[in-house]
C-alpha cells in the first residue's frame, strides 16, 4: 500500500480541472501521540484505529507513562473482532515511541503529563481524553473503552481530514 504523500513545490503547479485548482489533495498528516499509563490498552486502541481508520491524515504512536511492556489479551481480542490489524503494536516507552515533535499529544492517562515530555509543535496541543482504565477489569469495561476510543479517534479523524 503505497503512503500518500503532501504535495510541495518542488512538484510543480497544483493540478487544474477545467482551470480551477483541485482542493481535495491530500494534507500532511498530522503526528499524534496517544498516552496512557501502561501503553498496554487505552493507548493501544487509539493507535490501532488511528492507523486503521485515519491513515490518510494522522501518522500514529503511543506511549506509557510507566509502560507495561505487554499488551493486554482483551484488546487483541476486540481489535480482531472490528477487524483492526494489531500487528506491530508493543507496548512501549516516550523514549521508544519518539521524541517528535508532535502536532498533537492526546493524554489518556489521567495525570499531568511529565515535564520532559515533549511539547506538541505549534504551540500547546494536548488534549485530555478521560476515559476510564480497564486494566484488571471485566471484559464489558475494555469494550466499553474501545467504543469510546474509536469514536474519538473517528471524530479525531474527521476533524483532521477538514482541516
């Protein structure tokens, strides 16, 4: 599957149909960072469907604040069943997932986020999503948060692709 890319000069004039420029080009996509406290669910779902649903406009990371280092068996389970690719998922570290910058960081965790984190670019991008952590929890509650993500994440997108 080959990745769009955004236009540049370098490319030449902006296409033209019947003299009038095309608008609907792709945009640069936008590097949003998902944190939660293990990056072993919350965080997880929101990558996954970010990269599933939004790849055209988001490029997808995610990190712990204190990582788990695995990734919790029910979220492979629902993101199979929404037919979601969970592959490359691992649950991993703010030094592992990459220092950015970010357009957006999208905090899941519940707390203030580190000092050393790094700052979105542009200026001050972080939006707090309180949902509700499953983690050792019953099955209906890592469901209930995967709805939640996915429509934040599908909201997320659709906001993106009109700007």
């Amino acid at each position: 599957m080959s990745r769009l890319k955004p236009r540049d000069a370098s490319h030449g004039p902006a296409p033209e149909r019947d003299g009038r420029p095309v608008t609907n080009l792709p945009a640069a996509r936008k590097k949003v960072l998902f944190v939660c406290v293990g990056n072993c669910i919350r965080s997880q779902f929101a990558e996954a469907f970010s990269r599933a649903y939004g790849a055209d406009v988001i490029e997808a990371s995610s990190c712990g604040l204190a990582p788990a280092g695995f990734i919790a068996p029910p979220v492979h389970r629902i993101l199979r069943e929404r037919g979601v690719a969970a592959s490359g998922l691992r649950s991993k570290s703010l030094y592992e997932a990459g220092t950015g910058p970010y357009d957006l960081v999208v905090n899941m965790s519940g707390e203030t986020l580190p000092r050393q984190f790094p700052a979105p670019a542009g200026g001050n991008k972080v939006r707090e999503w309180a949902i509700a952590d499953p983690f050792g929890k019953a099955d209906e509650l890592f469901d209930a948060a995967a709805r939640e993500i996915e429509a934040r994440v599908m909201a997320l997108v659709l906001e993106l692709r009109r700007a």
